[in-house]
C-alpha cells in the first residue's frame, strides 16, 4: 500500500511541475511580446490585435 501511495504522490508532484512550466512559458511569452511591442512601435498594433483575439476566444469559451 505504501508503494502506491508513493507512487501517486509522485505523479503528483510531476503533474503539477507539468502545469507550472506552462505557466512560466506563457509569462516569458507575455514578456517577450510587450518587451517587442516596447521596442517595435509597429508591432504593438499586431501584439494589441492577438491579445484582444485571445481574450475574446476565452471569454466566448468561459461562457
């Protein structure tokens, strides 16, 4: 019993560093993009587009 308790709590752990690298991955993309748009005056415009996109797809997806 105690090697499957073991073995669930590991799957766990690796589960959850799963999403946290996920997580860390779409912050450096966020970053990247409005560091980009900082430095591109020109590619602000197309960033400001894809997020809006972005937000409207998860709110029709929410509702």
């Amino acid at each position: 019993m105690h090697k499957m308790m073991n073995a669930v709590y590991r799957f766990k752990i690796w589960r959850d560093s799963i999403a946290q690298d996920l997580i860390e991955y779409a912050l450096m993309a966020g970053f990247v993009a409005v560091a980009a748009g900082a430095i591109m005056p020109g590619v602000s415009v197309s960033i400001s587009q894809i997020f809006s996109k972005v937000a409207s797809v998860l709110s029709s997806a929410n509702g």
